[in-house]
C-alpha cells in the first residue's frame, strides 16, 4: 500500500504538534514543563527555522521556469 503524500498543511500541523504542543505539555507521563524563557526560546527558534525552510522552498519554486500555456 503507497502512502498518500500529506499537504502541506498537514505536514505543518504535525510539525506543530512535535516541536511546540509536545514541548509545552509533555505526553510521556510526565508532568507539565514548565514555560520558562529558555522553552520559549527553543519553541520561536524552532517557527523561525521553520518558517526560514518554507520560505527557500518558496524561492526555489519560483525560480523553476513557467510552463508555457498553448
């Protein structure tokens, strides 16, 4: 069975869920970490680095050239 390509929202949303939801309240049993300035600033590290990767994939998209429409 071939597994379906996720969109890109999809994608985001599991990037969410891993690198934010999951740093903020962990799901292995234990107790809620606390927010402190050095988690807050792994979480904005981490939506810069992923916001940095998008925008060079976005770059890269548009330096592909046009397909011509006859």
């Amino acid at each position: 069975m071939s597994e379906q390509k996720k969109s890109y929202m999809q994608q985001l949303d599991e990037w969410v869920e891993a690198n934010i939801i999951a740093v903020l309240t962990r799901h292995d049993g234990e107790p809620e970490r606390e927010v402190t300035r050095e988690v807050l600033g792994q979480i904005k590290g981490g939506i810069r680095q992923k916001m940095l990767e998008s925008y060079r994939n976005g770059q890269q998209a548009s330096a592909r050239p046009a397909r011509r429409v006859q």
